[in-house]
C-alpha cells in the first residue's frame, strides 16, 4: 500500500483548495454586501434631488381656446413665466406669410412656429429674448408695434405677427414652447 508521500496528495493540499473556496466566498460576500450597503446610502441623495410635486404639478398646463376670438390674444403663465396664445386673423396669417424668412435676423416661417392644421394658433413664451421683459400686444389695446405683432417697451424690440424678431436688440423670436392639441378647443402646454 502507497503512503501519502508516495501518491503526493496530501489532506493538507485539499483542505487547502476547500479553504481558498471559502475565502473566495467570503470576500464576494463582503463586497457585494458593501456595494447593497453603498447603493442603499446614495440612493436618498440621488431621489432627493427629482423635483417636488408643486414643480411636477407645472411642469405641464392647460389652456382653453374657447374663449379666443381671431385677433385675440390671452396671457397665461407656463412654468412662472408668461405665455401668450394669439388666434390669428387671415389677414395676420397673410402678413407673415408674405416675409421671407431668409432676410429675417432668426428665419423661421409660420408653418415652423405653429402646428400643422391650426396655422391660426401661435403659441409662445412672453419673455424678450433681449433681456427677458413682457413685451406688450397681447392684451387688449395694448401697443403691438409697427409689425403688428408684440413690442418690448423695454429696449423697443418688435416682433410681427409671427412673434419673429424683426427690429431692436433681441437676437432671436419669441420662444415656441413644447405644446399639443388636445381637443379642437384645447392645448397642454409642455
């Protein structure tokens, strides 16, 4: 019969896979019970940086047209900031259709500023893209400017029909949020 040195196996060397097994294991272990622990500690930092349900609750808004008339414009606020939405009249329809939007400062047609099927409705932020004032020309008698669109009292940018930049300091057209149809009457604004 062969001795243990004969064979060269030896307890010592099985018992000594079986002990690197468990290490092994124990060092997985360890890791990933550390890594659980760090995701469960940065998690509360992360969620707490998603906005509030008073921010979530405007992050969207809706406005009834019903009530627009064509050559009316109403003042609402979208996410604290004015929103003006105008029904344009055929005539103002005309107007900016007529400009070609290549000698404009910030070219943009009509069809680009409003949606397909509802040309009448131009939907825009009421900030001037100067130096962030309310231009005038959605309110009832107030000054439109000499391109019958919106006119910023203050540094005298005017905007057309269209709220395209077309005099004074603003470099670029009124703002165009992100908005959709959701009836015939109807808009969600963001």
């Amino acid at each position: 019969m062969a001795t243990l040195e004969e064979t060269g196996t030896s307890d010592a060397g099985a018992s000594g896979e079986e002990g690197v097994r468990r290490r092994d294991f124990i060092n997985i272990a360890a890791v990933s019970f550390a890594g659980v622990g760090g995701v469960v500690a940065v998690l509360p930092l992360i969620n707490q940086m998603n906005p509030s349900a008073d921010v979530l609750a405007m992050a969207t808004t809706e406005v009834d047209l019903s009530g627009i008339q064509p050559g009316q414009a109403i003042k609402t606020t979208f996410r604290s900031q004015p929103l003006f939405v105008r029904q344009l009249t055929p005539k103002e329809i005309a107007e900016a259709d007529k400009v070609d939007p290549s000698t404009l400062r910030d070219p943009q047609s009509l069809e680009e500023r409003t949606v397909d099927g509802k040309k009448q409705w131009l939907i825009t932020m009421g900030v001037c893209t100067h130096l962030g004032c309310v231009p005038l020309g959605a309110g009832e008698g107030e000054n439109r400017g000499e391109f019958g669109g919106y006119f910023c009292p203050c540094h005298g940018s005017s905007y057309d029909t269209a709220a395209r930049i077309r005099k004074g300091p603003a470099p670029k057209n009124l703002e165009v949020p992100a908005y959709k149809f959701t009836s015939d009457t109807a808009i969600l604004v963001g």
